[in-house]
C-alpha cells in the first residue's frame, strides 16, 4: 500500500515537474513571450488529472494537492514562486482558482467512482481555455469586449471546439457513443464558453471546470 502511494506521489510529481522544467525553459530561452508559458503551463499541469484516474488515486490525495498548490499560487502573487505563471501583483487569480477547481472535482466525484467527470471539466478548461488564448492571440481578428475583458470570436468559437471535442472523447469513452452523449457535449460546449466569456479575474478557472462537470454529470443522469 505504501509503495503504491508513494509511486502514485512520485509520478504525479514528476509530470508537473516536467511541465514547470519545460515552461521555464521556454521563459528563459526562448522569446514566446509569459502568456504562452503560462498556457503550457495551463495545459500541461491539467492532464494530470488523466494520470490520476488512471493510477486511481485515493480522494485525499488530490485535495491535499489542491490545498497545497492553491496556497503556493496565493503566496506567488506576493512573492516571485512562479515568475513563469505568475506575477507578482498580478490582479488574476486564475492559477489560484485552477488549483481549487481540481480539489473541489476530485472532492465531489472520485468518493462515488466518477472520476469521469472531474476530468471531463478539468480538461475542459485546459484544453478549451488554454486554446482558446492561443488561437484569439494568434490569430483573433474579430475582437470584442465584455466586462473590460477584450475577447474574440476565433478564441470563443476555439473554447467551443475544444470543449465538445474533451466532452464528446470523455462521454463516449466512459459511457459509449449515443445520441445523449452528443447533446451532452454540445450543450457543454455551449455553456463551458458562455462561463469562459463571462468570467473575470481568472474565475474562469473556477466556473468553466465546475459548471461543465456538474452540467455533464446532471445531464447524463
């Protein structure tokens, strides 16, 4: 049992430590500029999610995490922890909210075997989020502007992508491909960049991961 945890422990920390060694490589060497080390960062940290459900981690282990790193994230806005995630002084608490979002999942869903759903929102907001950054950066020619926050239609119609494509490839591999499985993503996908659009300060982190998860689990059932 022990050699377990400790196995489960030392993988989960190695992937987040690759992540973190690959983003801070890329802020010091590279000139991709802090938005997209934060968002490999982003992505990268949230597959673990996908490794924890594999190696069926036990429930206290990833509140204990998200405790921890939620803690980290709050002291980085005040001190230089994370310079490739975080500022500080930094007015988003988007890296605080993320850590919290994956304990309030794991909470809710991994004591009734549904991990399913935790990762379903997890990888929503990574995937869906993260892209969604990139593409609108990258390639954003339509711009507009919600709560002082500027977005664009190629970054939402991106989150709209790449959330049905996690809720439709989650769905169906757990519960088998349907009509409802379907309707379920789209209907994810829908509201997951509805949350994303209207949240400010980085409550995206919190909002898109809770509301598609609950929203998917409720449909489903």
């Amino acid at each position: 049992m022990m050699a377990t945890m400790l196995l489960q422990i030392g993988l989960v920390l190695a992937w987040l430590g690759l992540v973190g060694a690959l983003a801070e490589g890329l802020r010091r060497y590279t000139q991709v500029g802090t938005e997209m080390t934060r968002k490999v960062v982003h992505i990268g940290a949230g597959q673990v999610i996908l490794l924890a459900w594999w190696l069926q981690t036990p429930t206290w282990m990833g509140v204990a995490a998200s405790v921890l790193f939620s803690g980290v994230a709050l002291l980085s806005y005040h001190y230089p922890i994370l310079p490739g995630i975080n500022g500080v002084g930094r007015h988003s608490l988007g890296t605080f909210f993320y850590a919290l979002s994956i304990g309030l999942l794991t909470l809710a869903f991994w004591p009734p075997t549904l991990p399913q759903y935790a990762a379903l929102g997890i990888l929503t907001m990574t995937w869906g989020d993260g892209l969604a950054a990139l593409v609108g950066q990258r390639f954003g020619r339509h711009p507009y502007q919600l709560w002082g926050s500027q977005k664009s239609w190629e970054g939402s119609l991106t989150m709209a992508l790449a959330s049905f494509g996690v809720a439709l490839a989650v769905l169906g591999w757990t519960a088998g491909w349907s009509t409802q499985v379907g309707v379920t993503a789209l209907v994810v996908a829908i509201a997951a960049t509805a949350l994303e659009t209207l949240s400010i300060y980085g409550l995206d982190n919190l909002t898109v991961p809770l509301g598609s998860a609950l929203l998917a689990y409720g449909l489903m059932r």
